[in-house]
C-alpha cells in the first residue's frame, strides 16, 4: 500500500485539520482497529524511512502508529 497516496485520496474531499476523522485500520495480518485519525507522517520525515498514521484507539485510548508496509486497508468511517 502506497499510504500517502492513499490517504490523498480519502482527503480529497476531506480536511483532516479541520475535522474529526474516524478510520478504521485494517492489518495485514487480520486485525481491525478503529480510531481517530491524529497524523500522517512521510516517510522521510519518519525512522526507519516507511510512512506512518497515527491514531487514538477507540478500545483503549493510546496513540497507536502503524506503518504503511504492516497495513492492509485504511478507510474513513463516516
């Protein structure tokens, strides 16, 4: 998955600064979190060099990253 092209996509229609958006982050291994969204981070701006999102979980609260090469689908929830 290409995450920041993917999440262009999703803000197309959307600014993520000026709302709250909720995700629902799919794992490649199965998982499913759900969460708002908090930041998007480049993968020249991160270590090691992946791009990641970072979320606050619904079930229990923490800020949680995921980088884009453990993801299997990022969705908004409307």
């Amino acid at each position: 998955m290409d995450l920041i092209q993917h999440m262009r996509r999703l803000f197309a229609e959307r600014n993520p600064d000026e709302m709250d958006i909720r995700l629902r982050v799919t794992y490649q291994d199965g998982t499913v979190l759900t969460g708002k969204y908090t930041a998007l981070v480049g993968p020249l701006d991160n270590e090691p060099e992946i791009a990641e999102i970072d979320f606050y979980r619904d079930d229990n609260g923490a800020l949680t990253g995921a980088y884009e090469d453990e993801l299997a689908d990022v969705e908004i929830m409307e």
